[in-house]
C-alpha cells in the first residue's frame, strides 16, 4: 500500500475518465495539467489506450511522458495492462504467451514509473471470472515484478462482488505464495446501492440491466475483511449534483471504512457517466471535491 508521510489518501485521476475527451478536445498535456489543477498527484493509464505505438513508444515519447510528469508535479499510479486470452480465433491464449505479454506490459510499466499493474485476463462467465491461465501467467512474474518493484492487481468490479470465488481465489494465491508483489484492485463500482439511468457508452441496454450497471451494494464489512490485501482503489462513479451529492455510490460509507481501517493509499477517479464533451472535467471535479470534504470529516470525527 502506498503510504504518504502524513495521513491522508493520496488523490489521482485514470485517464479512463476523461476516454471522450483525450483526442478531441484534450490533449494528454491538457489532462495532465487539469489533474494538477485539481490539487491531484497521480495519473492511471491504459498501456494500449493511452500509449501511442504501444507496446513500443518511442523513446520520444518516453522522454515526453516523463518531462509531462515533471512539470505538473504528478506520479504514475496504476497501468492498466489486458491479456486478451481469446485473441485466435481456433485457441485460447497459452500460460507462456499469457505470461510473456505481462511481463511486456510490466516492463513498460516500470520505464513509464508506474507502482501497479492492473492486469485484465479474458473471463470465462458472466460474474468476470479469469481465465484458468491466469494463475499461472501471475505467478511466473512474480520474480519479474518484484525486480522492478512492480505490484500486480487484479481489479474486483461490477458484478463480481467481494464474497466469490474469483476474490477468494486471489486471497488464497497470497497466502500461498507469500508474495508482497501481487494484491487486490478495488473498483467502487461495487458499492453501487441505486441505479444510474445513463448507458454506458458501447455497451448495449440489456448489458447495462443485467451487469456493469446492476447494484451490487456489496456491505462495507467485506471491504474491511480483503482492505489488508488491497493496493489501490479506482473511485469509480457516474454522476454528482450540483449540489455535490452522488446518489449511486455511498462515499460517506466508503470514506469512513477507508479511513477507520487505516488506509492511506491512491484514490483514482474513474469516471463513467454519461458521455459528453468535457461533462467529464466538472463531474471529476466534483468528486474531488465530495471526497476531499468527508475525509475530512471522517478524520476529524474518527480522530
């Protein structure tokens, strides 16, 4: 867990919030500077998303990306990393091929800065569970991830609730191998506890009813049972009133949990509400704001 040396969490941005903007009305320099303006430190990236020539930047771009980093004062937090085990058509994706584009995504990740590799492995079923390579593509990088001071996290998201098999399977991998290089990624898009009326763009309305949109309300004691495992959070959400008030995800909740069970690491706006040019800036924003203001509280109140 990444710990400031003051308490407090540490506030950063995915750039998976601002996906409609970046290349039309934002620039990466644009997204960075906004991130700054926020008061934030930390910037989340997809590698292919967000990465131009990926796997291969050129070393421009490199040299690019770390002046970026330098002038707005900001750290790299988590790399978003998939392993598509579905991309041949006639087979799935071997443990050997899993493992060397992981260990290409965690190299990349390392030269970039990053702390944390969220690796996206295709799934099997409806609730998000990994393909069986999986296990075996983590495990034979854990040498890997410990040399360049890598942690590697699978992320827990709508609908996979906390209590599952894939979230115990993960824990059980901890406790096996001993490794301090692999943890938890929490998506707080399982908190959700009302639905949100807006789609999600590119997925269809069905896949919005049935899955990624369905409240899963998952209670915060589960969180407090896996939070010692857990190394970054994506603070998803979907919309914020003017009045600063987001009906969907419980923050005041989410925040009190966080902050009584000691947890100081990156809270990383995610973003994935309607989609409109720069809705995204003022609804991240907002967020900052609501949650700046009851870690406050929380902290004030907890002591």
């Amino acid at each position: 867990m990444n710990t400031p040396s003051t308490p407090g969490f540490q506030y950063g941005v995915s750039l998976y919030s601002y996906t409609d903007d970046l290349g039309t009305v934002l620039t990466l320099e644009d997204a960075a500077a906004e991130i700054a303006d926020l008061g934030a430190t930390g910037i989340e990236i997809l590698g292919e998303g967000n990465v131009p020539g990926y796997p291969e930047p050129s070393t421009a771009w490199i040299d690019g990306w770390h002046r970026l980093l330098q002038t707005h004062g900001l750290t790299p937090t988590n790399y978003g990393s998939w392993i598509d085990s579905s991309m041949w058509r006639h087979r799935d994706l071997t443990v050997e091929e899993g493992t060397a584009i992981l260990a290409r995504d965690l190299r990349l990740a390392h030269t970039l800065g990053f702390s944390t590799v969220r690796p996206k492995i295709g799934v099997v079923s409806t609730d998000l569970r990994p393909h069986p390579i999986w296990e075996g593509v983590v495990e034979r990088n854990l040498d890997l991830a410990a040399d360049l001071g890598i942690v590697i996290c699978p992320e827990i998201h709508a609908p996979t609730p906390i209590r599952h098999e894939v979230v115990d399977g993960y824990v059980q991998f901890i406790e096996r191998t001993g490794t301090k290089n692999f943890g938890l990624l929490i998506d707080t898009g399982i908190f959700q506890t009302r639905s949100f009326l807006g789609l999600h763009a590119g997925l269809s309305e069905e896949a919005n009813e049935e899955g990624w949109r369905r409240p899963l309300a998952v209670p915060m004691a589960d969180l407090v049972d896996v939070l010692p495992h857990v190394v970054f959070i994506q603070a998803k959400f979907f919309d914020i009133g003017d009045d600063l008030v987001d009906q969907q995800i419980p923050w005041a909740d989410v925040v009190d949990t966080l902050v009584e069970h000691g947890y100081t690491g990156w809270l990383s706006s995610e973003y994935e509400g309607v989609r409109s040019p720069y809705r995204s800036l003022e609804q991240v924003r907002r967020q900052h704001s609501l949650l700046r203001s009851l870690e406050s509280a929380a902290r004030s109140r907890l002591g």
